[in-house]
C-alpha cells in the first residue's frame, strides 16, 4: 500500500518553519481565476520549536510564528516521491486549533502592488505588461508576443486589478505557472504550448469517480463572439452561432471584418465536436497541472484528448486524489 508523504515549508524572515505532515491540504488550479489558491490544516499537536506560550495562558497553546505574505511551498507524493504541488504566500492564519493556514499564488503580490496610471494611444500587450511589472521581479511569458491591445488605460489602483480589466475587456487571461522551480506570470489569449504534458486516464484503472457528459456534435449548442484589432487598430467584433448557446469568446488581432468572419466559423466547427464536458477524479498520480493535456478512456467506450481547465487537489486522511475539470477538446 501506498504511504502518503507532505512537506509544507515556510520562510518568514530568516527562520525557515519545515513539517513533515499535514492534517488536511486543499489546492484549486484553475485557468478562469487569476488566482491559485491553497488551504492547509496543520495536525493538532503541531509543536513549534523555540517558541514559549505568552504568560498566564494555557502553556499548550503556542501563537503560530508565520504571517501573511510569507513564503510557502507544498509538496505532496507517496512513498517519499515528493513533487511541488503549491508554492506562494501566505494570506491569512486562524491560530486556533487546528491551526488553518490560507495561501495564494504569486497573485498575491500582486494584489498590493499599485499600478501606476498611464495612458496609452496604441499600446501592444507587451508594452502594457513591462509597464505593469517593472520593478516587481515577477518573472513573466507572453503566450503571443504580437498582440495589439490599442487605446488603454491604467486606472485600476492594483496591478492583480489591471490584468483582471485584461480580461474583462479584451480577453487576455492572466495566470501563474509553475515552471522549473519558479512562479511565472502567462498572459494571454490561449493555453499555452510549452512546459506542459500529457496524461492518460482509463476508466478501470485510474479513473476514480467520472461525470462526463458526452455530446454529439449534432447537440451542441455555441455562439461565437469574436473581436480583432485591424491593421488600423480599429476593433472589429462579429457574432456567429446558436443565439441560446453557450458563449465562447475568441480574438485575433490583425483581420479584417471577411476574415473575422471566417475564422469565427472555423471557429465555431472546432467547438462543435462530439466529446465529454465535465470532470473526473483521479488519484494524486500522476500529478496534472492546469494547461496540461489528458486524454480520457471512459466508462462508456468514448475517448478524447483534452486540455485541463481546473484541477482542485485534496491531500488528507481521506487520501490523496485529483479532481480535474475538462477544458477544450483537441
């Protein structure tokens, strides 16, 4: 059998706080949030070494020495194969026990950071993001390094609140990855292609649980809305599908309003396919990240490929499991 096996370490200052064991650890992965999240229950006899219980209260009860916007980072495995599952700050710490620690990704640097006001006649998305991030040290990969953004202004009072207008407005999505020992910002239109893999899960075999529902091409009900910056940086949009689907937002800069039109056909036929929506749960292996590809063999004799959107990770008593919501099918 399997031995579950954690190391949770936090740097606050120059002290470095290191457990080997963890009560109850939740992740949430997911590409329709700025933010990566991280939740930690730590054992009830926890004991922190060097620190004495404040005079006139109960001598077993030690106030945690960790604070919001310290370092930490979870790594979770069986049998010693431990693989970085988390790494951020701390957010918040509910010191009762059992202590309960709230993390966040990179983000949370970024929630505090102020963005300086600045207007731009025709700025690219890179010219806007090292105006964003200068001086941060927040290492950071454009997904397309040719976007056009166009007039813009900065006016949100944080950069997190900057990059989430981004998305509001023009469709650039903004995440942290983390990618060969270190938290990096992607921005941009699609999933991107590197530092990812791909995963197989059959039903039978490492498929725990599955709510897929499989849709024939014949059912599936989209409209596209699509925009494009033109070569005179004039924004184009055009709407093409099912008026009662759902809504999948596309852009690409550079078209004009005929090829606008024609990729959001194509589009729309891309989206169109026969395949599973929904999730899966899986066991804590292989370990899958958001952006990655798994391709599926389910219960009922259908298959697929797709990219994962969300995964939300649960490390416990109950075990170790993955739970990972379907994205786009390739």
């Amino acid at each position: 059998m399997l031995r579950l096996v954690s190391r949770i370490t936090i740097e606050t200052g120059s002290t470095r706080w290191q457990f080997n064991s963890v009560a109850e650890c939740n992740i949430v992965e997911d590409m329709g949030s700025l933010t990566d999240t991280c939740e930690l229950k730590l054992p009830r006899n926890i004991k922190w070494q060097g620190q004495v219980a404040p005079a006139g209260n109960n001598k077993e009860m030690i106030y945690p020495p960790i604070k919001r916007g310290d370092r930490i980072m979870v790594e979770l495995g069986y049998d010693d194969d431990l693989v970085v599952r988390f790494a951020g700050y701390i957010r918040s710490v509910d010191a009762k026990v059992p202590v309960t620690i709230t993390c966040e990704d990179g983000m949370f640097l970024l929630k505090s950071i102020k963005a300086e006001p600045k207007a731009f006649k025709n700025a690219s998305l890179k010219e806007i993001i090292e105006h964003l991030l200068k001086g941060t040290n927040i290492a950071y990969k454009l997904i397309d390094d040719n976007i056009q953004v166009g007039a813009w202004r900065i006016t949100q009072p944080s950069v997190s609140q900057e990059l989430q207008e981004l998305k509001d407005k023009v469709m650039l999505s903004s995440y942290f990855r983390f990618v060969e020992g270190q938290s990096v910002l992607y921005i941009g239109l699609e999933y991107p292609i590197d530092n990812r893999e791909k995963h197989l899960f059959k039903h039978g075999k490492n498929i725990i649980k599955e709510d897929f529902t499989y849709r024939n091409k014949d059912d599936i009900r989209v409209r596209v809305e699509a925009q494009s910056f033109n070569a005179k940086h004039k924004k184009i949009t055009y709407e093409y599908g099912d008026k009662d689907g759902d809504v999948i937002k596309i852009r690409i800069d550079g078209l004009s309003e005929e090829e606008l039109k024609k990729y959001a056909m194509e589009a729309l036929e891309r989206y169109k396919q026969s395949g599973f929506k929904g999730s899966f749960e899986t066991f804590g292996t292989p370990e899958v990240r958001k952006c990655d590809m798994v391709e599926i063999h389910a219960s009922d004799g259908n298959w697929g490929t797709y990219l994962v959107k969300k995964n939300e990770i649960s490390f416990g008593t109950n075990g170790y499991r993955q739970k990972i919501e379907l994205g786009n099918a390739l």
